[in-house]
C-alpha cells in the first residue's frame, strides 16, 4: 500500500525554471515542499523530457558582463543564492560576454538538485486547480494546462493573454563548412574564464552574407511557407508575438533591413577571407559542451520544415549542414499581472497564492529565474508567519517585479531586465558606461541593504 503523501509547508506547480527555485528556496529554508509537475504524463508543444528546468528555446542566459542588465540580475540571483544560476554557471558553454549552457547537462543538474533535496517530495501529476490551504507557488509556465489555466481565470476572473514564441534550429557543428563559415565572437571578445581549451578565435561560427545573397535569403524568406496557427490563424487578434523573440518571416515583411538590423547583424565581426565586415552574418552559437550542436542565434521561425530546411540551405556555409532540430512556434499566455499580483508576487485575490514565472510576464530565462525564487522564499515567509518581501526598485530584480505588477494593463506584455525599468541615478550621469556601472553599483548596494532589513532573503548558513 502506497504510503500517504505527508502535507506539505508550501506548494509548489510547475518544475520549468521559476517552480525549480521556487521549490528549492522554500526548501532550503527550511518547509516540507511537494512540487507538482505534470510531464512525462502529460507533455507540452515544446518540451521533449520530463526533467526540471528544461530549456526549449535557446540556450543562453544573455549577458553576463557586470555591467549590462542581465549581467546585474544574475549578480544579484547569486548573491541571493540562486539554484539555477549556479547550476548554469557549472554547465557553462563558450558563448562571449554572455552565459550559455548545455542544456541537457544544466536540466539534468537542476533535476539532480530537486530530486535529491530531503525536503521536496516531486509529484508526477497533472494539477487540474490552484491548491488550497497553504502557501502555493503557480509557476506553471505559458503553456499552462486548459485546466489549471481554467481554474486561474475562475479566480482572477478573466482570460489570461497571450503570444507567439518560436524555436530556433539547430545544427551539427560537425556539418558547418568551416571553409566559409569562420569562427569568431564580435569584437574578439571570448568568453570569461573559458580556460586553457577555449578557442582563441571566438566562441561563435558565423556565416557571412553579401548583399546579394542577403536580399536573396530576405526574398526567399517572404515567400516561404508557413505552418498555420490553426484555429487562431483567423483572428487578427491573436496573432500576436513578442517583439523581443521574432520570427525570422515576421521582421523580413516588416521590412528588407530588418534582419540585417537585428539577429544577422555584421556588427564587430571581421570576415577572414575579405579582411572586411560582412554585409550580413548568422551567428551559430554552441549548445552542447562536447561542442557538436550549434543553434542559430535569434533565428526563431515557423516557416515548414520543408521550405525552413531550402531557406537556410542559403546561408553560406550551412549548404549541406545536417538540421538536428527545425525551428517551430508555440504559444505562450501570461496573466495581466498589473490587475492581478502585488510586488511580493501575491495574488491580490489570496494572499497564500504567488505566481511566478513567465507566466506572469516576466521575458526570458533569468527573469523566470528572479520571479521564481522571490516567489519562493516569500511563500516559505508566508509559511513561516512572517511578512513577504519586495526587493528595491533599484535594484534589477525589484525593477522588474515592479514593473509586471505596476504596468498599464491595458498595453501589457511580457518584459526582460533592461536598465531603462531602473530610477535615473542622483545626480544623473551622461555618460552611457559610465551610467549602466553606476546602476549595477548601486543594485548591489541596495540589495545588501535589502537583505539587512529581510535577512531570510538569503538561506541562513
């Protein structure tokens, strides 16, 4: 006979990133946690396994320089002892100034972590509700199922909103012809502590494009065929995408330029054959540490595989490359947080509930990440009788709480840490360097300030 589940302090749904921290923040604070996912029994459009933070999209965390925005959230996600930075920062990939992994190591990692915690118990089952009697964490993720979602919006009583997000392909690196294509990070730049082993010519295989062949590659783009939305292809409304993750075939209609401007831009690249920038370039980023896959970077699209695979045969250097994965689209939906969640990520409909994740319109892997531990350690607080936190405005983290929470709900979508959700500096500061390192300071300062008022804000030893 199978032995009773014991109750548990908080709950946690959802083992995508944010419910992974969420889970282990209250965990390592010291509750019983039972962390609910639905797969293997129940799979979403685009997960492929069952294990915990699972990354469907890219595989990089962006920046993680000191003094861009996400390099400041992830600064202040370590000091806050973040399991998913840590877990990434282990499984690190060459990838520039920025924080890639392979992605199978990182999720088996995060698994690994979860599933060997005393004090999480992991149940394989689809929620069908929101949990009730304690503390639980929604951390469901934009593909959230038809009946925990329809429990959600009985709630908070209305409909959730929602875009298109899209998969870039991925390619053998092995298949690359590297006779044209050429290795190479923008501006030389190679990423930080990469070691004895780490290329010396750059972290990136790039493709270059003249102009001819660019305009042909836009042209073919256009005239490419799509995969239907399906039932919300006819409604002009619901075509919607997140304008920081386009596909391909939307920026190519939008405009000729528009992918020269963006994902295939030449900027700090310099073609070995020509000593020359190329009018275009796409970059392949590594996805795997044996370094055998590569993906490309910012070439989301739902263009049919057939065409997808003719199309990207164009890109010098990838004419006889072996495609591993198309690229495919999916639909995310977010809640209207401004009308729904407080700063500390409570549902101002019940106050022992917290969202968390993309779900709440936070964009992107890092900033899932930030809203699922602050969720986390606040429904452990809740728990433990004591007051949810809010993180400073000044710093990355709490800007961007308050921003999902206090944005115009009318216009609201989904947003990523950028240093313009931050207060200006006093007395402001002209020079644009010199302002972002003034903003990483002074993020870092406020969150050790934080931290003295809410010491439970880092896990005590």
């Amino acid at each position: 006979m199978r032995a009773a589940e014991p109750t548990p302090d908080v709950i946690v749904v959802g083992a995508g990133l944010a419910g992974s921290e969420a889970a282990w923040q209250a965990a390592e604070r010291g509750a019983s946690v039972t962390l609910i996912e639905m797969r293997p029994a129940r799979m979403t459009a685009a997960h492929h396994t069952d294990r915990m933070a699972e990354l469907v999209c890219s595989n990089s965390l962006g920046s993680n320089l000191p003094d861009r925005a996400l390099g400041v959230l992830k600064a202040e996600l370590r000091r806050l002892g973040s399991l998913i930075i840590r877990c990434a920062d282990d499984h690190a990939v060459p990838a520039g100034g920025a924080l890639a992994v392979d992605r199978d190591a990182f999720s088996e990692a995060v698994s690994k972590a979860i599933l060997g915690h005393g004090r999480i118990t992991v149940r394989r089952a689809e929620q069908l509700a929101i949990p009730e009697g304690r503390p639980a964490v929604i951390a469901s993720g934009p593909l959230t199922s038809p009946a925990l979602a329809a429990s959600i919006r009985d709630l908070v009583g209305q409909e959730m909103l929602f875009f298109f997000d899209a998969m870039a392909p991925i390619v053998a690196g092995e298949s690359v012809d590297l006779s044209v294509a050429f290795r190479q990070s923008r501006y030389d730049r190679v990423s930080d502590g990469a070691g004895p082993d780490a290329d010396p010519q750059g972290d990136y295989i790039n493709c270059p494009l003249n102009k001819d062949e660019y305009h042909a590659f836009v042209q073919a783009i256009v005239e490419s065929e799509k995969i239907s939305l399906r039932e919300y292809e006819e409604d002009d409304e619901a075509r919607r995408y997140f304008e920081g993750c386009l596909p391909i075939e939307v920026l190519a209609s939008r405009d000729p330029m528009a992918l020269a401007f963006g994902p295939m831009r030449p900027v700090g690249l310099r073609d070995p054959r020509t000593g020359r920038r190329p009018y275009a370039a796409v970059q392949l980023r590594q996805d795997n540490a044996a370094g055998t896959l590569y993906n490309l970077v910012g070439f989301q699209t739902n263009i049919k595989w057939g065409d997808q695979e003719r199309v990207l045969r164009m890109i010098p250097g990838l004419a006889q490359a072996e495609f591993v994965r198309f690229g495919q689209m999916h639909r995310n939906s977010f809640l209207n947080s401004p009308d729904l969640l407080s700063g500390t990520l409570q549902c101002r409909e019940r106050a022992g509930l917290f969202f968390a994740g993309q779900l709440t319109g936070t964009e992107g892997y890092v900033g899932s990440t930030a809203s699922g531990l602050l969720a986390g350690v606040n429904a452990w607080a809740l728990s433990a009788g004591l007051a949810p936190a809010e993180l400073p405005p000044t710093t990355m983290m709490g800007a961007l709480m308050r921003y999902i929470t206090q944005a115009e709900s009318a216009t609201f979508q989904p947003m990523k840490a950028n240093f313009g959700l931050l207060p200006e500096l006093e007395p402001p500061v002209r020079d644009k360097r010199a302002r972002y390192a003034g903003y990483a300071a002074r993020a870092l300062s406020d969150l050790e300030a934080a931290i003295a008022r809410h010491p439970y804000l880092v896990r005590a030893g």
